[in-house]
C-alpha cells in the first residue's frame, strides 16, 4: 500500500474553498479510480502546523504504483493542482509505503 499525504495552506478567506475542493476531489477520484481505498481530507486543527501556514490536509491511501501513477496523471488532480495554483496554496505532498500496518481500526 501507498499512503499519499497533501499538506496546503491558504490564507484564511479561501480556507471553506478549498475545504470543499478537496472534499469533492475525493469524492471523484474514489469514483474514477474505485481501486483507491480511502481518499479523505479536511482542515487542520494543529495549532503548530497552522502556525506555519498549513489550513488543510489530504489523505488517500493507494494499493499499488500502478494506481498511483494513474492518480498523479488523471484528469480530476491535474485540476485539483491548477485549482490549488489559482487558490496561492502552499502546498508539498508525500507518499510513502506502508510497513507494519499495526492491529488498529484501519488495520480491518
């Protein structure tokens, strides 16, 4: 598995917009691409992260390289990045495999 993380900042009057962009990116890409298994996203409540600037997260967690390279390339995320662009987002992604997923929740 693949986890793929999105950190971005905006200033604070874009901040419900790019709630809902991110929001809907998920809810789309789910549907674009069924194999990915969990795409979500909301705002940040840490007080030290928002204190550098980052408003807004993203989480989608991606079976194989195969289905990552399809996310990076489709449609919806090349919008999802122009949009962020119009939007002044900072922003810097991560994705890393999963190793020893432990016996928690996500582990069902």
């Amino acid at each position: 598995m693949i986890e793929h993380i999105l950190v971005a900042g905006v200033h604070p009057e874009r901040a419900d917009e790019l709630t809902r962009a991110l929001a809907g990116f998920c809810a789309e890409v789910l549907v674009e691409l069924p194999t990915i298994v969990r795409c979500t996203s909301g705002p940040n409540f840490n007080p030290r992260s928002l204190a550098q600037g980052h408003t807004h997260g993203l989480y989608a967690l991606i079976p194989d390289d195969e289905t990552l390279q399809r996310y990076l390339s489709c449609e919806r995320h090349q919008a999802l990045v122009q949009h962020l662009d119009e939007l002044g987002a900072v922003r810097f992604a991560l994705d890393f495999r999963a190793e020893g997923l432990g016996t928690g929740a996500f582990s069902q």
